[in-house]
C-alpha cells in the first residue's frame, strides 16, 4: 500500500499496545474512573493508552503532531508539520466501564485536515478496521486476517437497516421528529452507537449510521474506512464531517434521502 503501507503497519502496532492495556483493564475490579469537566467518563485505562501511543509515536514519528482526546494536541517535537495523528484512546468509555464490550481504541492519520488514514481496534470483539485512501477498507482480526469490505447496495429506506447513536442528542439539537420518523419508515432501526454502527455500515451490515455531533478523534478514523469502503459521511449541510458536527453516513445510495429528511423545515 504505496505511501501509506508504513504508517498503517505503526497504526497497527499502536492498536497492539493499546489493546493489550485496554483488555487489561476491562472489567477490572480496581478499575478508576472520573468525570471531566464535561460530565462525561474517563477511566485510567483511556488514559494510559494514549499516553503509550503518544511514547510510541514521539518516537517513530517524531516529525508529527498528535491530537488525543485526553491529553489534547502536542506540536511534533521536530517542528510544525502538515501530518498529525488523532486518537480516540477508548471510544465508547462508558460501555467499557459497565462491562460491555463495544468499545475500541481510534487511531487516524491527518494530512492538514483530511484523514488519510484510519485504524478502529475493537479487543474485547476480536476485530479492527482500517483503511488508506485510495487503496480500500478492511476488515479481520489484525493485518494478515483481513477481508476487503464495502458497504451495501440498498437504494430505498424502506429496505434499509437504520442506526443511531443517541435520541438524548437528536432531541437537543431539535431534530428529534425528523430521526424518529427515519426509524418508523425504515426497514429495521437500532442504536448500536459510538464507532461499532459506523463499522457496520462499512460491511455492508447495515446502511444508514447518524450522530448529531462528534469531535474530531471520535470520527476521524472512521472518514477514510468509510469512504474506502464505498460509503459516504458528511455532516448535515452535505459538507466533510469534522470537529463538533453531525456525523451522516451511509451506503451512499440514501444519503441525499436522509439528508434531506434531517434537515426538511417542519410544520
């Protein structure tokens, strides 16, 4: 995979240690957790493996920024440069913390601010997804137990699996009404959440995956897998998802429908 094949190979070994620390921890019954400032979770799991991602890559990649979502951006110790990695140490910390095990550790590589690259490591499932632009998505174990993937071929919502993160969420962004009517008139709806819908939609498992708003370690690992594999993700106005958006995926074939649906003026 020519310009990408060695920084997947460290993406990989990345998930390595960062599975490694994450399985250690999982249901651990001296396990730590704290709320942020935020109100949300962190455990000393999240915590510890970004700070062994973050030791490996000022090493190995000592020319790159680095933005995780416990300790924020670091300046590459070379200097300013046009690549920085973004992690998402434990992606779905409170399901980790109750004992369910979809959670999993995001690692993408930015090129200024497209993500070029893209690993989810899901441990306690047995199963990563990666991708490079240009060179497509997989799926599989670790790197030489891997399946191509692309997602499906459906064309009408009424055929279509439709996910969702949070109703909590669509509710506070006064679009409610709109996710509610998509999950009555589509053929099937579930709420798998955090990365594991969006990993779905990739396979082809299902066909439609919507958040109202994800920072940006949350969803830039899952842009090029997404987009490798076939699929679409923007946020609601039909541009590139980003930092503190909505994330719209799908098979590509129902996006203009759903966005047009989240977005439709109501009476």
């Amino acid at each position: 995979m020519a310009g990408y094949a060695d920084d997947l190979a460290l993406a990989h070994l990345l998930a390595d240690t960062a599975d490694s620390i994450s399985m250690g921890r999982f249901r651990a019954l001296d396990l730590r957790v704290e709320s942020k400032p935020d109100l949300t979770p962190v455990s000393d799991a999240d915590t510890a493996v970004e700070q062994a991602i973050r030791g490996t890559l000022a090493r190995a990649r000592p020319r790159d920024g680095v933005l995780g979502e416990e300790f924020g951006h670091t300046v590459a110790a070379a200097g300013p440069g046009s690549r920085r990695w973004v992690i998402d140490p434990i992606d779905g910390t409170k399901n980790f913390v109750r004992g369910v095990p979809i959670w999993g550790t995001l690692i993408a590589l930015l090129e200024g601010d497209t993500p070029v690259a893209g690993l989810v490591s899901a441990p306690a499932l047995g199963r990563r997804w990666w991708a490079a632009r240009g060179h497509g998505a997989f799926a599989g174990k670790h790197q030489h137990a891997a399946t191509r993937i692309k997602v499906s071929g459906v064309g009408r919502l009424a055929d279509a699996s439709f996910c969702y993160a949070s109703l909590t969420g669509w509710s506070d962004a006064g679009r409610l009404e709109p996710v509610v009517d998509l999950a009555l008139n589509a053929w099937r709806s579930r709420a798998y959440g955090d990365f594991y819908g969006y990993m779905l939609l990739a396979e082809g498992a299902l066909d439609i995956m919507i958040e109202p708003e994800l920072s940006l370690w949350d969803v830039a690992a899952l842009i090029p897998i997404i987009t490798e594999a076939g699929g679409t993700i923007t946020e609601l106005t039909g541009r590139p998802a980003g930092d503190k958006t909505a994330a719209i995926a799908t098979n590509g074939l129902l996006h203009e429908t759903i966005l047009t649906a989240l977005t439709r003026p109501r009476s």
